[in-house]
C-alpha cells in the first residue's frame, strides 16, 4: 500500500530555513511526479513547488520561487523542499503529493494528484 509521509515541519523565526521530506513507501516504481502544497488556517490550498518524473522539470510558485527549491532522491524515495528566507505568510501546513507515471511533466494543480500524505505543519514566528 502506497504511503507517503512528509517530515522536517516545525517552528522557525523570519529568516530561518527548514527542509521538508516527503517519503513514498510501499509503491513499486520509481516513475512518479511529486508536487508540494500548502494550506493556511482559513485560505484555499496552494500549489507551492511540483518536480517531474524524471527530475527534469520543476515548478515554483510564486510566492516562494527563488526561496525554495526542490529535490529528489531516487534511491531513498524521497523528494526534498529546502525552504530558505521563511516569512510568517509561509505559515501552513504543507501536504506532498504523488502522481505515478515517467515522463517530464510537472503537474502543477491539486486534482492532478492521486495520493497525498498527511501533512506537516510548518510555523515562521518572530
């Protein structure tokens, strides 16, 4: 059974950095594209980042582009988001998301998606 589990969230002053990891188990192929939301107490999810199967493409919105940047790890099935100059208005939890399937296409939109993880709070306060 496919799981994906996000992790690195937590507290950080203005300025500061976090990574998120988004860890895919239980899913047999390393064909899949990963994109990154995100969802404030009282605000509509966002699209924050998306990387393509096959790593070559990457998308940014842009609220965040130039701040953070996204990886990926074949060997450990796991994606990354290095999140550097945080702003209070970065406060949300964020959600990765799996989409199965080769190719070098970034999938930019929610409902593209077919399996999401849980969530992992992430709070920028001075």
């Amino acid at each position: 059974q496919l799981q994906l589990v996000e992790s690195g969230g937590g507290l950080v002053q203005p300025g500061g950095s976090l990574r998120l990891s988004c860890k895919a188990s239980g899913f047999t192929s390393d064909y899949y594209a990963i994109g990154w939301f995100r969802q404030a107490p009282g605000k509509e999810r966002e699209g924050v980042s998306c990387i393509s199967s096959s790593g070559e493409r990457t998308n940014y919105g842009d609220s965040v582009r130039g701040r953070f940047t996204i990886s990926r790890d074949y060997a450990k099935n796991t994606v990354y988001l290095q999140m550097n100059s945080l702003k209070p208005e970065d406060t949300a939890v964020y959600y990765c998301a799996l989409r199965a399937g080769s190719g070098s296409v970034c999938y930019r939109f929610q409902d593209e998606y077919e399996y999401w993880g849980q969530g992992t709070q992430v709070t920028v306060f001075s």
